[in-house]
C-alpha cells in the first residue's frame, strides 16, 4: 500500500471515532449555549447505545429486518432515550437549580449501572447482540469522485453523511435563526433575556432536550463501526468526557469543534494501525503508550486553547428569575 493509500485508508477509518465525538459535543455545544454545563454526555451516550441496540436485536431477530431501515429506527430510539435521560438533568438543573455538575455527575453514574442491571435481567449476560454489519455502505454514488471518493463515500457507514450534515443544521440553527439566537442569550445573559420576554427556562429545557438527542444519537454513532456486540460491561469509553474536551478545545463553535473532533480520529487511527507506518512500526512502542497518544494529544491541545476560552458567560450558572 503507497503513501497516499495508506494516508485516506487512515482518514476513512479516522471518521468512524470523530463523527461521534462530534455529535456529542454538538451536543454539549447546545446545551451550554443554553446555559446549562451538560456533563452528562457520557450518561447519555451509555443510554443511546445500549438502548438503540438492545431493540434493533430485538427488531433484527423478530422481523429479519436490518439495513439501513432497522439504523434508522435505532437512531429514533437512541434519541428518544437520550432525551429521556437528559430531562433529569433538566428539571435538577433548571427546575431545582442544583449544581449542574452534581447533577450530570450523578447521572454518569447511574446509566451504566443501570444498564449492566438491565442487560442481565433481560438477557443474563452484559452484551447485546445486533446486526452492525449491515448497516455499512459499500459504495455510493459518490465513489468515483478523486480523492473524496475513496476517502468519504466509500467503505462508510450512514452515521458519517448524518454527522456532517448535524454539523451544518447546527451551525444554521445556532447563527442563523432567531431561536438561535434566543438560545445564546440564554447562555449569556440570561437577566436580559428574560427582560426582552424569552423564556430562559424553556430555552434551558430544549437546549438540554436537544443536547439529551444528539447525545444518545452519539453514542449509537459510536458502537457500530466497532462491533456487533455491545457490551454493557465497557459502555463508551470515556468518550462522553472526550466530546468535551473537543467542545472546549473547539470553543464553542461548530467548524472548530469539526477540525478538533478530526484531528483526534486521525491521531486515534494512527495510534491503531502502526503496521501500515514503517517509523512508527519499527519503533516497538507498546500498544499501552500508543493508544494513550489520542489522549495526550487532546491534553495538550486543551492546554493551549482554554487559554482563550470562549465559554457562554452564563455556562452552570442557576437561573434566578427575580435576580437583575
């Protein structure tokens, strides 16, 4: 395999970790725009998994059904399930005005023991079986296209095309409608939206509602590149909190966070396919400090962008009506 063969073989197989840590931490970007710090990603997408592939088994096994018919009803139920999840953190955050930190932390806890128990009362055993492998998209129209051919459109799975396309119905939302504005002023001064007659705890409750969403759809975007077998054992691998860092590193804003969530996938395929680079093959590192690359890498990139920290001003802050 040349240079540049093994260069978009990378690439391709980098979006399968960067479209979910882009979904979520769109997710995250909504909710913090809000003004509610959602650090229950990770709750969320153990939940969106976990339940989207429990009942695409079940569909699977019952009616035959799979393809890309039975993704999209798991995309449904990831959702809905999101959602579900993310109106607890909700109503503590916006109805109790508890610590919003508290709040998603007791949630990170609760789903994936909740969903080790479930998945042995129903099943007896932690993994949940369902058919990922029809859900990949061989070719497409698209595949004769140089470069991006070969590279997007081909060897994929659906989760990519719907990954960009949130990316650019975020960015439209956020930037170009007046609900998106209305949701970032809630995030940054909550006191003068309300005074202009918006709604701040509404405006909370569909920011949460919606990060609740596209979190739980992160996390079904997450599993079905890798198996077939979901085991509620594992959950998501920290990658709830991984989408953070990409929220923060991206600063808030939709195209950064697509280039940090990017740059992550391809440093974590690197890190995996070492066979395929000579220098790094011959260096024998262990595949312990390899697969910590990724990580040091976001550290360090963190490190540098919340210098200049863009935050909504209002981000964890309980809002007080009566407060001016």
């Amino acid at each position: 395999m040349g240079f540049f063969d093994t260069l978009f073989e990378i690439i391709r197989l980098s979006l399968f970790v960067a479209i979910p840590l882009l979904v979520v931490a769109l997710a995250g970007l909504f909710s913090e725009r809000s003004g509610v710090v959602n650090i229950a990603l990770e709750g969320i997408m153990v939940i969106g998994a976990f339940s989207s592939a429990f009942f695409m088994g079940i569909i699977y096994r019952a009616t035959g059904l799979d393809g890309n018919w039975l993704f999209l009803i798991g995309i449904v139920i990831a959702i809905v399930f999101g959602i579900l999840l993310s109106l607890l953190h909700a109503y503590a955050s916006v109805n109790m005005n508890a610590n919003q930190i508290i709040s998603g932390t007791a949630l990170n806890m609760f789903a994936p023991a909740f969903v080790v128990f479930i998945a042995q009362a129903l099943t007896g055993y932690s993994k949940v079986q369902y058919p990922a492998n029809s859900f990949f998209i061989s070719e497409t129209v698209f595949s004769n296209i140089p470069v991006l051919g070969p590279t997007i459109f081909s060897k994929t799975f659906m989760s990519v095309y719907i990954g960009f396309f949130l990316l650019i119905v975020a960015y439209i939302v956020l930037y170009k409608t007046r609900f998106g504005l209305r949701l970032r002023s809630c995030g940054e001064y909550p006191q003068a939206s309300d005074a202009a007659g918006i709604n701040v705890r509404k405006m909370r409750y569909i920011g949460v509602i919606i990060s609740g969403g596209l979190a739980g759809l992160g996390g079904l975007f997450y599993i079905v590149p890798i198996t077939g077998n979901y085991d509620a054992n594992y959950a998501v691998y920290g990658y709830g909190f991984l989408a953070l860092a990409v929220l923060i590193s991206g600063q808030w804003k939709p195209f950064r966070i697509l280039v940090v969530a990017l740059l992550f996938g391809f440093v974590a395929r690197i890190a995996s396919m070492t066979t395929l680079i000579p220098f790094l093959e011959n260096m024998n590192l262990s595949t312990e400090l390899l697969y910590t690359i990724p990580y040091v890498v976001t550290i360090i990139v963190l490190a540098f962008t919340s210098k200049n920290s863009q935050a909504p001003k209002a981000a964890g802050e309980p809002y007080d009506a009566g407060k001016r």
